[in-house]
C-alpha cells in the first residue's frame, strides 16, 4: 500500500524544484542584505556590500543544497512548501539579527 503522504493527489500543489529553492532564498538573502543594514542603521556604509557578497550568494548556494535535499526526502509537496517558506522567514530573521551587531 502507497504512503498517501507521497501521492501527488490532484489539486495539491507540485513540489517547489531544486532552481525554485535556490531563486526565492538567494533573492530572499540579497533583499535582507540589502534592506536589513539600512533599516537598522541609515548610516551603515556597507549594507549592499554585504548583500552582493555574502546573504545573496550564501542564501543561493544554502537554497541549491537544500533543494536538492528535499527533493530526495519525499516530503509531500505541502509540506515542502512550508519548509520553504520558513527558511525564507528564518534567513531574514537572521540577517536582521546580525545587522544589529553589538
């Protein structure tokens, strides 16, 4: 008997792929580098410096791995949605976080 959580049953959502996971948590990753330093501190010099180089590429690469890890878990589509969407909230939680610096 099949794992009805695995069955693809019609009106659920198809599972996000592996570019989809890289796309929305490096633009999620480049948007809170950006934005995140000059919320929190207007004078901040190297706010896009920080999004260019590090939470951008990071976030793409992070996106890119766990993709691919979702992919072979076998998680339902919804499920894998949710997780996607709380990576993207804790990434810019994160970035936030580390913006505030002392």
């Amino acid at each position: 008997m099949a794992d009805r959580d695995n069955e693809n049953v019609a009106g659920e959502p198809s599972p996000p792929g592996v570019i989809l996971w890289a796309l929305v948590l490096g633009a999620s990753g480049l948007v809170a580098g950006v934005f995140g330093p000059t919320m929190v501190d207007p004078q901040m010099p190297q706010g896009s410096l920080a999004s260019i180089i590090v939470t951008g590429p990071l976030a793409l690469l992070f996106g890119m791995l766990l993709g691919k890890a979702m992919q072979r878990s076998g998680l339902n589509a919804r499920l894998q949605w949710q997780v996607l969407f709380g990576c993207v909230a804790a990434l810019v939680l994160a970035t936030l976080y580390f913006c505030l610096g002392d």
